[in-house]
C-alpha cells in the first residue's frame, strides 16, 4: 500500500479518544484509498487486467499518477468508473474518503491548487443538476412475479434484444458479462452453428461459458466479466431458439473470438452501457422506470437481482435450511468460500437441475 502522507496524518487527527480513527473506518478508507491508487496506476501505466484487479499491494509512489496531479477531467472519470464498477455504498464511501482527504490536505498541509472532486461536484451537482453517483436505498427491490416478468419479456420485437432480454432473466449475470460473449463462448445443436467452440465446450451441447479472463483492456471491449471463475450454463430450447433467431440476422463472423452481440447499425461489440440504456428506455415506455437510480427500475442489473430470487426460490430452503444456495452463486459467476468444487465438478445432474429450474417466459415455451 502507499502511505501517503497527508492520509496518515487525516487520519490521525479523528476526535476520538486515542486520536485514532476506529478501526472499521481506518479499513474502510484504506480500501477506498486503494481503489483510488488502482485507477490511478491504470491511467499511468500498462496493465493487462481491469483497473479493479491491480494489486495495490504491489505499487509504488511511482506507479500512479500523483494526487496532487489529478485533474477533474481524471477525478470524473474515476468516478464514473466507481458506477460502473461498485454498489452505490462503495461509490459514496469512496467519494467521501476522497474528498475528505483532499479538503484536510488543502486545510493543513499545502494547499492544493485545484481540488479535482469539488470541481466534478460543482460542475455536475451544483452547475447542471445531474449528480450521477448512485445512492443507496436501504432496502430490497421488489421482484415482481413470473407472470409479469412474462409479459414484459413479450413486449421486445427485435431479435437482438429478446435474446439479451432472454439471457439476463434466464442466467443472473451482468450487462457487461453478455457484452464480453464470444462466438466460442456458445454452443448450439444446429448445422449453422458449426464455429469452434471453447474447450471446455467441446462436450457439453447447448451451452453457455462466462470466462473470467475476459478483461476491459481487451481490444474491443468495454467491461470485465468481473468474476473469478468459469462456469459452463446450460442453454434450454427457448434461449437456444431465441439465439438462433438472432443469428440469422447477424453478419458472418470471421473467427470463433468475434463478438457475438453487435449493434445494429455500427455492428460493433454490443457494450454494456448500450444494454443498460436500452433497457432504462424500455422500462419509460412499459411504466417500470420510477426515477435515476431506483432499485425497482427494470435495468439489467434489476434482472440480476429478479433471476438471483428465482433461482433460490426453485432450489429450495427455509428458516433453517438454505436449499441448494450455491447453485445460485454458480449462476450468477460468485466466488463465495466452499463453492469452488462446483466450478471444477460440472456434470450432467448439474445442468439438469439448472435446466429444470430455468424460467420460461415466450408464449411457445411458457406454460402459463
């Protein structure tokens, strides 16, 4: 970790009765201060992971660019990068320990000729009104009920977007997670389909793979899988229909590595921004968007939530017996302790129970 100066001292000056910040809060500022210097060393340096996967652990004063350096334009895109990346509570806590540090540091040590974060904070939330850090709500979205779920699937009409719309309520995975799928990523039964496919692919039909090596600094994406693990996810007749469908209105891909989602009208890789945007539109025009950064707003990372409570409810469990909760955490890419065996023991018993456990939601497949 780099000890900077004026943090040490910050932190030293907390009224508390030992002059010491409490311990929580000293663990949650230095995984802040971290995260901060991770990003930093991604904007000075080259590195073939994701700016949240550098081990800060590892750097030095001189692999990041200084704080004092920081520009707002560098500060914003910091902070947007916290959107996209962590849960509202982390972007506010990052925020805070951040801004805190820069104020002390103009206060009592040598005064900063421009503070970055007030100058992103008077720009967007006192200049224009659109603040974008997310704020956390306290409490659980409401997960509305399969039926519903159904009807709202049904009102997509485009190839594309069913089978995006298909893959996220189906599998609980993240917009940036299906932006990074690659044609070696899927296999599918069907004479057209005949790409090579993944190893860990070549005997298991139908099926999907979410790899971990899939990294933002990659040539043509724009996210990270985010996950530590790979996971093999069986494809039922629906999604496979669906996935069909959509390829029939895709350009040839020239190799196995091509994006298998792409836009329609630039066909470049289909990114997890424009599945996000897509669906805040979508969820105006069905009434299911109730305000920026509202929990019970239909976005993808809703779908996340909505297949994460599906799934628990269809493995099983009560009060005193949780059911079958780490095929949930399979599902949606978790590495929770004392799941790795299932990564490593996918077998046919596996994807039957995923399979019979899968939502169906078209009115050819749905037994409504």
């Amino acid at each position: 970790m780099i000890d900077w100066v004026w943090y040490e001292k910050w932190h030293c000056q907390a009224a508390t009765p030992e002059n010491l910040s409490a311990e929580r809060t000293r663990l949650v500022a230095e995984r802040c201060i971290n995260r901060f210097e991770r990003f930093l060393a991604a904007k000075k340096g080259d590195y073939d992971c994701h700016w949240t996967e550098i081990d800060a652990g590892r750097l030095s004063y001189e692999d990041i660019i200084p704080p004092r350096s920081v520009t707002p334009q560098i500060a914003e895109e910091f902070l947007k990068e916290l959107v996209r990346n962590y849960a509202p509570k982390t972007q506010q806590n990052t925020y805070a320990v951040l801004t805190q540090a820069y104020e002390w540091c103009t206060e009592s040590v040598d005064p900063i000729e421009i503070d970055p974060f007030q100058k992103v904070y008077q720009k967007h939330a006192v200049k224009n009104g659109d603040w974008f850090l997310e704020s956390p709500s306290g409490r659980e979205p409401h997960i509305i009920d399969l039926s519903e779920a159904r009807n709202v699937v049904r009102q997509w009409n485009h190839p594309l977007w069913i089978t995006v719309q298909l893959l996220l309520a189906k599998i609980p995975r993240r917009a940036g997670a299906v932006s990074n799928l690659d044609f070696e990523d899927v296999s599918i039964t069907h004479p057209g389909c005949n790409w090579n496919v993944h190893p860990d692919l070549r005997r298991w039909d139908d099926h999907i793979i979410f790899r971990s090596e899939k990294r933002q600094s990659d040539e043509t994406r724009n996210t990270g899988n985010k996950t530590k693990t790979d996971s093999k996810i069986p494809i039922d007749e629906e999604l496979r229909d669906a996935l069909l469908w959509y390829l029939c209105t895709r350009p040839q891909p020239d190799s196995p590595s091509d994006p298998l989602f792409l836009t329609t009208q630039s066909k470049m890789r289909l990114s997890g921004k424009i599945i996000s945007n897509k669906f805040i539109r979508r969820a105006k025009e069905l009434g299911y968007f109730y305000g920026p950064n509202d929990d019970d707003n239909l976005n993808p990372h809703y779908w996340r939530h909505w297949g994460t409570t599906h799934y628990e409810d269809q493995f099983g469990g009560d009060a005193n017996t949780p059911g079958n909760t780490s095929m949930t955490d399979y599902l949606r890419g978790d590495s929770r302790e004392g799941i790795k065996q299932l990564y490593n023991s996918y077998s046919i018993e596996k994807r039957d129970t995923i399979l019979n456990a899968m939502p169906t939601f078209l009115e050819s497949y749905a037994d409504d």
